[in-house]
C-alpha cells in the first residue's frame, strides 16, 4: 500500500477513483533548514531529506506561483512532458532559513491571500541617483543595474542592515575557484552569478531560468535579468515597480512572456492583479494592465498563469482571464456556466483544470478539459469521478493526469480525444514528483513538475529514497501507459538523487542531484531501461556551492545545463546579496 512520506499507513486501501483497487501516494510537506554536515544522510531532494511533493489535500481548485521554465519550444526542443511536447526539470538542493510566514515568504494577516484593493496606475519613475527605468506599459530596460549587482561572480558584497557593518564585505566563490579542483572528466564551472538582488527579511522565490535565443532569464523580486548563455555576460536588466507574484513555467515560442506583479508595495494589502508584458530578448517591457479582482473568492485566491501559443491565461478561483500575449488583447474570460476552469498548462497544448459546482453548499465536482487557446471553448471534456481533484497535469503528450482525494493520489492517462486510456498501478512504491507548490490551491501551477517525464508509450517517475544511516538511494521507475504497470526501475548513486528531467533524443534524460562532496550529473537511460549514462558530470569541486542551491530548476540546453535556484534567503543583506544563485556547466 503507497502511503505518504512520514505518516503512517491508512486504515484500509486507498481506493480507486475508477475501481476499489489502486491509489498512489501523496507527498509529504516542504521543509526548509540549512545544509547538513558533510556526509550526512541524502534525503530524496538534494541532502536534506525533505519531500515537497504534489500531492497535499486540494480542497479547492487555486493557482498561483510556477517554478520555471523546464523545456519545450526553442533551446529545448520538442519533447514530450507537462507542457505538451515540454518537460520540467527538477529542483534540488540549497536551504534557507525557517520561515515564520509560510512558504518561506514575508506575509501579512491574509497569509498571502490578497486584499480586495485596487492600487493606482503604476507610472514611469526614475529612482533618484541610481539611474534604474521602473517597467511600464512602454518601459526600457533599466539603465543601472535594478537592485542587481551586476558583478560578475565573486565580487563583493557589502552589508547594510546592522550585523556586520558597512564596511564588511562578502564574496562567493568564483567559477575559476572552483574548476581549480575539477578532475579529468568532470565538466566545468562554466560561469555563475550570484544573487544581487536585496530582498525582504524571509527572501524570495526565483523564476525561470527562461530561454529566449542565446539569452537565459531569470527573475527574482523586481528584478529581471537576462544573460549571455555562453558566457553569463549581464545582457540586460529590468527593474518592476512592485513584486513578482506569479508567471508561466514557459515563453511564447519568439521570446515574449507576461508576468504578474503586485499592485502596490504594501505587505498586507497588495494584491496579485497587474500583467506585465516582457521581451526576454531585449529586456523591454511591453503593455501592462490590471485585472479586476474585488470578489470575494477572486480577491483570495491564489494565480496560476500559463502560456499556451500566443495565449496568457490568468487562473484563480471561479474564473480565468486570458489574453493575448503580443498585444494584451483579452481573448475571453469568465464563462457563463457552473464549470469554471481555474488553471491551465502552458505550452502547444492547452489542458484545464476545471470546477463545477451548481451552488455555494453543493460539493465541488472537477473534470478536465482540452482548450482552444484563442476562444477558450473546450475541445473535449473528461470528468473525474466525484470526490477526485484534479492536482497537476505531468504530461500533455501523452496526458498524464495526477489526481487526488484527500491523502489519496492516482495517476491516470487519457487518449488524445480525452477517453480514459489507462490508470497508474504504484503498488507499494511511494513516488517523489516536484511541482512547485504542493497544490495548484497553495500557489503551485498546473503543469511544470519535476522528477516525471514521458514518451508515447512509458511513463517515468522519480521514487523516494530508502534512507539509512550510512547512505539514501532512489530510483526511476517506468510505468507501460497501456496497462499502467511497472516495466522497469533504475537505481541511482549513493546519496544522490535521481529526477528524470525531460525526453532527449528518445533517452530518458535525468538530473542527479549533488551531495555535499559529489557533484550534480547529467546523464541518460534508455526506455526500455538499463544503465545510467552520463552526459555531464558537474565537478565534485564545486559540489558545496551546487548544494546550496535550494530546491534547484535545471535545464539541460545544448550541451550545458543551467542550475538555478529557487529560493534565495540568508541571516544579513551581504550574505544574500553574494549567494550563488545561477550556476551553468559545459564543457
């Protein structure tokens, strides 16, 4: 019997949605600490032993946050995965410190939820004597640096907040400090950039990395920066007037994205309601508007946006905007029935997680749905027995749905035209998939998980590890979509785990997390299973650093793979500002 990580088996089976016989396991809760000592057991993300995973109770369909770019159109290629022929990459290592606010993030009495208040039109405002361009609706690039340092790896930082003065200064490591120690075989520490970005008192969430020709992007705060993929040279940097509270997991196929920004600047009162239009090539940002959110249920929800063709969708309870992305045009929102779809994937494919429900006091039923990405009219529409949510979306091609009720989970797998194909039979494996937020309903995205791939005939999951004293050890586990039995399973390296990325080259490509004294990989298995193969090796030299990197997003683009973190928190202004927070391997 599956059952979570940490808690004890349930009373009796997990019961199938479809018949009394399966059910898979939920994930146990994030946690956050700081990295152990060297040597200490490996947990199943990153050497921590912690399990964010997908499955925590959805008692309603919300959206919020997404966790990066993860494959797909451009450098990516077309693979099969969450976003249609795209695949997430996982999260890894790296911790911040405990966070008293939830989620690692500074909040106010509504915990996040926003206020139902409308700010002001945010206008053009030259920061005095930084020389820094706040977005607009016609905004440039930022002339200075943003609040980002712009330094290349290594450079000082200098603290301001009171515990270590002024004058201290506070370097990270170099990209040349730690290839002195590479060994023949190892890739090398291509470039790196620290984090300089001064944020709030608990930190912030990263987005990205996003690709856009020979550009990756990365976001934190109101910060937005775009660099040389060779060789990590700033391209660009643009500044936003207020905080970044929301984005797709990808661009549009020419290098555009619409983010979602707060408001105001207010702690308690802002709320999640301002599109902001960004070219990724160029670092300008394009029209910007603000979506009316003073209902109740809309005014607490949580986003989740999407990227679907040349369509954004902004997804919150009982309702969801979409526009297009080139101009800001609305193409349709609300509709005028009791189901309404709440989020989306991005991607060429548009799948939606709908909720129906005739009255306030009648139970919420959920079906799925395959979108025209222009009108919004539903293609086909698949309904989930009642009591089953819809959770995350792991695959659009083939669609692999994760659904749950209560601490029960299932996967299930339907055919282009939305029929049932098959269901996931786990058995007694506990499996260990990463998607953002444990639910679209505490802040997650529909798509962009981490630790799952898959081709048109086979599923791949992650498992979680076997711990012990002296070492922790998972595997990939393959899953025949025809009959939704386990094929075959691949165990991972002592200590570091393993979480397939995306389909490379009809290889399952995986990402091998680092250990505190052995460096991430790359490598690949093929679908009808065997050994791994490496394709990258990250030097053991800059393991620690790798290691800091919390909860890392990888992306594997050719030949070099970008490892970002997705969290950036520390104890003062000078050790925040100098943390790794993008580390890039090549040959």
């Amino acid at each position: 019997m599956t059952q979570p990580p940490g808690q004890q088996p349930p009373q009796g089976g997990f019961g199938d949605p479809f018949d009394p016989s399966q059910g898979p396991p939920p994930a146990a809760a994030p946690s956050y600490g700081y990295p152990p000592a060297p040597g200490a057991p490996q947990g199943p993300y990153g050497p921590y032993g912690h399990q964010p995973g997908p499955y925590a109770p959805q008692p309603g369909p919300y959206g919020q946050q997404p966790s990066g770019a993860y494959g797909g159109p451009g450098p990516y290629g077309a693979q099969p995965g969450p976003q249609g022929p795209q695949q997430p990459a996982p999260y890894g290592a790296g911790s911040p410190p405990p966070d008293p606010g939830g989620a690692g993030k500074r909040r106010g009495p509504f915990t996040g939820k926003p206020a139902l208040i409308i700010g002001a039109v945010l206008a053009v405002v030259l920061v005095a004597g930084t020389g820094v361009w706040l977005a607009t609706g016609d905004g440039k690039p930022a002339a200075g640096t943003g609040g980002a340092t712009g330094k290349p790896s290594g450079s000082a930082a200098t603290g301001k907040d009171g515990k270590g003065g002024k004058d201290e200064k506070v370097a990270g490591p170099t990209a040349a400090e730690l290839n002195a120690g590479r060994k023949p075989g190892e890739a090398k520490v291509l470039w790196l950039r620290e984090n300089g970005v001064d944020l709030p008192q608990y930190g912030e969430e990263a987005y990205g990395p996003w690709f856009a020709g020979d550009t990756v992007v990365k976001a934190m705060y109101r910060t937005v920066s775009g660099y040389a993929a060779a060789d990590g040279a700033e391209q660009w940097t643009l500044a936003l007037p207020t905080k970044l509270c929301a984005a797709p997991t990808l661009p549009t196929d020419d290098g555009k994205i619409v983010v979602g920004i707060e408001d105001n600047v207010s702690e308690r009162e802002a709320s999640c309601s301002v599109l902001q239009m960004i070219d990724l090539r160029t670092g300008k940002a394009g029209w910007k508007k603000t979506v009316d959110r003073t209902g109740m249920q809309d005014g607490l929800s949580n986003v989740a946006m999407a990227v679907s063709g040349g369509t954004v969708t902004f997804g919150r309870t009982g309702s969801t905007d979409a526009f297009r992305v080139s101009d800001g045009t609305k193409l349709f929102g609300k509709r005028e029935d009791v189901c309404q779809p709440y989020a989306f994937t991005s991607g060429p494919r548009m799948i939606a997680a709908v909720s129906c429900q005739v009255e306030p006091a009648d139970p919420v039923r959920q079906q799925v749905e395959e979108v025209d990405p222009v009108t919004g009219k539903p293609l086909w529409t698949y309904r989930v027995k009642d009591g089953w949510k819809v959770s995350h979306v792991f695959s659009t091609r083939p669609l692999v749905i994760s659904i749950q009720k209560d601490e029960e989970w299932a996967g299930i797998v339907l055919n282009d035209d939305g029929s049932l194909r098959s269901q996931l039979i786990t058995g007694t494996g506990n499996y260990a998939v990463r998607c953002g937020e444990d639910s679209v309903e505490a802040g997650g995205t529909l798509d962009g998980c981490a630790g799952v791939t898959a081709d048109a005939d086979r599923l791949y999951l992650a498992t979680l590890p076997e711990v012990t004293k002296e070492s922790s050890i998972n595997k990939v586990v393959a899953f025949d979509l025809a009959t939704g039995r386990v094929l075959w399973d691949v165990t991972g390296p002592e200590d570091q785990n393993l979480l397939p990325l995306r389909m490379e080259g009809g290889d399952v490509l995986i990402r091998v997390e680092p250990s505190y004294r052995k460096g991430g990989e790359v490598a690949t298995v093929a679908p009808s299973g065997g050994a791994l193969k490496t394709l990258l090796r990250h030097p053991a030299s800059g393991a620690a650093t790798e290691a800091t990197l919390f909860r890392s997003k990888v992306a594997y683009v050719d030949g070099r793979s970008f490892v970002l973190a997705s969290r950036i928190s520390a104890d003062d202004d000078a050790e925040e500002m100098a943390a790794t927070a993008l580390m890039v391997f090549g040959r």
